[in-house]
C-alpha cells in the first residue's frame, strides 16, 4: 500500500508557493503527499535551489532546447512518470499546456491563481498583471483560487478558493504580497493534503 502520493511541482521562478508546499510538507500539513520533483522551464529559476536545499531532485526543460511545444511537452511527460507522479502541481509555471497533455493527466494537475477565479482569470492574467487588473477595477475582495488544469488557462474546476481584502493605498506589488501571504500559501498547501489523502484512498 502506498502510505504518500508523490507530487512533481513545475515551477518558473522564484518558487514562493513550492516554499510554501515544501513547508507544509515538513510541518505535518501535507502528510499524504511528498515532493518527489521539481522541474522548471527556465534556467536557474530560484525555485530550483528551494529544492535542492530541501533535498528534492531538479530537472530543467526550456521550450528553447526541445525545439517544439510538442518535444517540450514529451519531455516533461517522461520525467513526470519515471518519478511515479500521481499529482503534478504548476506553483508560478509560466508555460501554458496543451489539451493533449492535461487530457493525459486529467484531475491530476492543479494550479493556484491569484484572483477569485472567475475574475481577473484567462490569457493574459498572470503574475502582477492580475492584481494590476483588480486594482484598476476597484474591487474591494480578491483572493487566490487552486484548480484543476484542463486546456482552458484557469479554466479547469475549482478546489479551494481564499479571499483577501484590497487595502486603500495597496500597489499591484503589495497586493501581490499579501494575496500570497494570507491565500495562495494557505489553499495550495491545503489542497495538495486534500488530493494526495483521496489518490492514497482510492489507489493504496
């Protein structure tokens, strides 16, 4: 019986939220689940030493390497399987993924965004360009959502969501911040336990 799901983390830079999975992971929040890689798609992202100082083994794949989305994605593929990856997590993963590979892996990728999905969310919402958005819209409430990966960006269906509020004064920087802080490092942790408890459940 498998006692931990394994959990592969694509990352693209500075890996804030595979710190905050790896904390988890240590503290006893994840218990059904540990990081058994980290792959990312830029070289010397900063996530890559995370991992390496955790002791998680790191592999690099750039899109400028393999020549093509498609070699990019079977190269992925072979280093998610000979892990044993039951769950993929993309924490801050620059790179959007083809309909054949999250069929391939259907409910078992999971990405965190940091709005209530469904605002500020899709082609173009990432990074501070989301809390750009939100400011300028003048919500009051925004958050970070965890969800399943389908072939639609932020489209897939919805885990956990956390909200935060929008402080007068804030800046799409500090607002990036304190999203991360008070949801992001919260929910994906939470949801990573949730889904590595119920692959242990149904496949020990």
């Amino acid at each position: 019986m498998k006692d931990k799901a394994n959990v592969t983390v694509l990352v693209s830079g500075g890996g804030t939220n595979l710190g905050a999975i790896l904390a988890a992971e240590r503290d006893g929040i994840i218990n059904s689940g540990r990081v058994r890689l980290v792959i990312s798609n830029k070289e010397g992202a900063y996530a890559l030493t995370r991992a390496k100082e955790a002791g998680v083994p790191t592999e690099t794949v750039t899109k400028k390497s393999c020549g093509s989305q498609e070699a990019f994605e079977e190269k992925l593929s072979r280093l998610i399987d000979a892990a044993d990856t039951d769950l993929v997590v993309l924490a801050g993963f620059m790179s959007i993924l083809s309909a054949d590979f999250t069929k391939k892996y259907e409910h078992r990728i999971i990405n965190v965004h940091p709005s209530l999905i469904p605002s500020f969310c899709g082609a173009g919402f990432y990074g501070l360009h989301v809390h750009e958005a939100a400011l300028a819209k003048g919500v009051r409430v925004t958050g970070a959502t965890v969800h399943y990966v389908n072939e639609i960006p932020d489209g897939g269906e919805i885990i956990d969501q956390r909200a935060v509020y929008v402080e007068d004064g804030d800046t799409p920087e500090t607002l990036q911040r304190r999203v991360m802080e008070q949801a992001e490092w919260i929910i994906l942790p939470r949801a990573v336990e949730k889904i590595c408890a119920g692959i242990i459940k149904t496949e020990g």
